[in-house]
C-alpha cells in the first residue's frame, strides 16, 4: 500500500505521513490500499491528533462538506443509523520486521455474528515485512472528541484472511455485537448502476457515509472486483458496501477515482467471491437468509400491510407508473442518483 491514493478527494502529497507502512501493507495494488496511517504512540486514544508528519488532514474534509454525511447528525431510530451500527474503527499497531520499528494504521471494519470482524486483509497483513501486534475496534466513534466511543481488543491474527480477495476476519474480545448488533451479509449478485451505500471513517475521522452518486459502475469487469463511483479517503478500507436490500454485498479495498477521468473507479471485492472462499463468513450469511426488503427493514416500526384487496385495473396502472424504482429507493432520496446518471 502507497502513501497516495487516487480518489476524487486527492490524498497525494498530504496526509500520510509514514511511509513506510504505506507502502508495505499490501502487496497487491500497492498504490491504492486505503488505510490511513498514525503515530502508534497514539494507539487506543479516540482521535488521533493530527501530527505535523502527517500534514493537515483536516483541511481535505474541509474543502468537501457534505461529501461524507455525518452519521451523527441521523435520528439514532433512522433506519441508516441502525445500519451503521455495527460499523466500528479498526486500529492497529504493526511492526516492521526488518527494521523492528512500530507503525499505526487505521480502517474500517464490521461487526458480525460471533464477535467477528471483517475488514481488508491489508489492514491486517499475514505476509510481507509488517506484522500486526495489536488491534481494536472503537465503536460508536461519532464526533472528534470521541465522547460516548467504546474500543473492544482485536486478535491480531485473523481467524480467515485471503490476500488475494484482500479480507480478513477477526475476533473481538468483550462482546461488543451484544451491545452495537452484526451486519447483514448477502452474496446476491451486484448489477451495474445499482445505486449503493459506503458506512466509514476516513482519514480515521467520526462515522461517515457516501452515498451522493455512489453506485455500481456500468462497466464491470471480470473476476471478483466491483468497480464502484462511491467517495472515499485513506481510512475507508475494509468499509462494507450496502445497497437497498440494506445488506453488505461488497468490501472496499482500493481508491481510483480520478476527477479529470469519468471512466474511472474505486475498487471493492463482491460478496459473493469472498463468500465463496470463506467458511466462516457463508455459514453466517446462510443463518442470516435473504436480506428483507430495504424499506422494511429501514422501518421496522411500521404497521402491518392491511389485508389486500383486489385495485381496480386503471388504480394498479397509476399506482404502478407513480412508484419509483423500488431497488434503489432507500439509497437514492429523490431519485437523484438515477438522475444524474440519465435514467
């Protein structure tokens, strides 16, 4: 992993200060790996304070208001809010086995099912000169003071991890899923242009989301990947990508996003390829079962449908033609998404 990555909010030449954990954390697109480095002096501490080494992080989350919307400003019973509950800072201390000094990163991880964690295997690499020593999950992390924030210990060795599909699972100690919940996992398959959701913490900040143009790109791929237009920053790594069944279908792995090129992505891997590869992570998708409709569980509170009646032809045609399309509506307030994007 390098210390720039290409998104629409540049990080080159500014905030990553130490180097040499950026550019041996991942070995595979080692430009684009978006975890987010720190002084390991400041492991444990809610906010990490922005070191002159670093340079002026802040200044990037300044210059993009209303980027990332801030997860704190959501109505607590706001079916959003719910969902980002489970999503947590993942910090970790690594030690270079070379040179046998101490550096710190930071991404993005979920809770799941038995106190696992999920989050990119470049955030906790098993191969290559950097070993993790220590790591935690700081949930609830929602203003700069960290104010309520709670931080449950990480094993730093993952339980699963695949290099390749770039995701690692680990188990958190002192049960935090029985007080922030699990994430919902699906394996269904992503279309291109479905509008999509990214719960994260950039630049190890409070608890964000993008979701202003994010979405699946038209053009896919072959293999694994998803190529994505969703706004993240170093820090993003490990984030689960949602979209309306309100259920992760993917996981963030790599910035791309170049302003100047319309053609190009960030980069997440699908679901259903790790799924595939994971034992652990199917069997908890299998308990879990299809994800419920996203308006549904977005509203949990809502009344039971009243019994059906049988609506005239002419109703059912209006009804049908007055609807908006029902996958994306949850993640696309006022269709703009879809706007944008001419459909």
């Amino acid at each position: 992993m390098a210390t720039s990555h290409r998104t629409r909010r540049s990080t080159k030449g500014g905030i990553w200060g130490f180097t040499g954990l950026i550019l041996a954390i991942g070995a595979a697109e080692p430009a684009r790996a978006q975890s987010v480095g720190f002084d390991p002096t400041d492991y444990g501490r809610a906010q990490l304070p922005l070191r002159q080494t670093t340079g002026d992080a802040a200044a990037y989350v300044d210059r993009n208001k209303g980027a990332f919307e801030p997860i704190a400003e959501l109505d607590p019973r706001d079916g959003l809010a719910a969902l980002a509950r489970p999503i947590g800072r993942v910090d970790i201390v690594l030690r270079n086995a070379r040179t046998g000094q101490a550096v710190g990163a930071s991404c993005t991880g979920a809770l799941l099912p038995g106190d696992y964690v999920l989050t990119n295997h470049h955030c906790l690499p098993q191969s290559g000169d950097l070993t993790p020593v220590k790591a935690s999950i700081l949930m609830d992390y929602l203003t700069l003071d960290g104010q309520g924030s709670r931080r449950f210990e990480i094993d730093p060795k993952p339980v699963e991890f695949d290099a390749r599909l770039d995701y690692a699972l680990a188990r958190a100690a002192g049960n935090p899923t029985a007080t922030y919940g699990a994430a919902r996992l699906s394996g269904e398959a992503v279309p291109g242009n479905r509008s999509m959701l990214v719960i994260h913490h950039p630049l190890g900040r409070p608890k964000v989301m993008s979701r202003f143009r994010c979405f699946a790109l038209k053009e896919q791929g072959e293999g694994p990947d998803l190529r994505h237009r969703c706004d993240t920053l170093g820090g993003s790594s490990g984030s689960l990508m949602f979209d309306a069944s309100v259920a992760g279908v993917a996981l963030h792995k790599e910035g791309g996003l170049d302003p100047k090129d319309p053609s190009s992505f960030n980069a997440a891997t699908r679901l259903s390829a790790i799924l595939g590869r994971s034992r652990i992570l199917s069997e908890i998708a299998a308990r879990q079962g299809r994800p419920a409709a996203a308006t549904a569980a977005a509203d949990p509170a809502s009344p039971p449908a009243a019994p059906a009646t049988r609506p005239s032809a002419s109703s059912a045609a209006a009804s049908s033609a007055a609807a908006p399309p029902a996958p994306d509506a949850p993640l696309d307030p006022g269709r703009m998404n879809a706007i944008l994007r001419g459909r």
